[in-house]
C-alpha cells in the first residue's frame, strides 16, 4: 500500500497516511486539529551506487540541500 502525505490548512501540521490506492482520494482528518487535510504532492529519491560502491541520485544531483552531484561528499 501506498504512503499518502497531507498538509493541514488549519494548524500546518504534515502527516502521512497509509492507504490502499482505492482509498486514495477519501476524507483525511488531521491527527492533531481532526480538520479535513490536503493531499500533498510529494517526491521520492532514488539513488544508486557505482562498482566503487559511491552513492549517488538517478536523474538528477544530489539532495535538495547541497548542490554536489553525488550525497558522499555531503555526508546524506
């Protein structure tokens, strides 16, 4: 099952939900405020490793907050 991520409009708060994908648009309360929540679009990261074993994301540099191409020289 998928992980949805939700914004509160009321008190800010995120939160993820786990749900089946039949489920994906249905009613999702704020676990803090119990107000109805916004679906978030969200990202994923998928990194690889090259034959010396370096780490680094496919399709793109690395992590949002650097700007090195690959996470070993940032430490993530």
């Amino acid at each position: 099952m998928p992980i949805y991520e939700y914004n509160c409009p009321k008190c800010k708060s995120s939160f993820e939900l786990l749900r089946s994908m039949n489920e994906s648009n249905a009613e999702a309360r704020c676990p803090v405020c119990n107000t109805p929540s916004n679906k978030a679009l969200s990202r994923f990261a998928c990194y690889t490793k090259d034959n010396s074993g370096v780490s680094s994301s496919v399709g793109g540099s690395g992590c949002s907050g650097c700007s090195a191409s690959n996470c070993g020289s940032c430490g993530h």
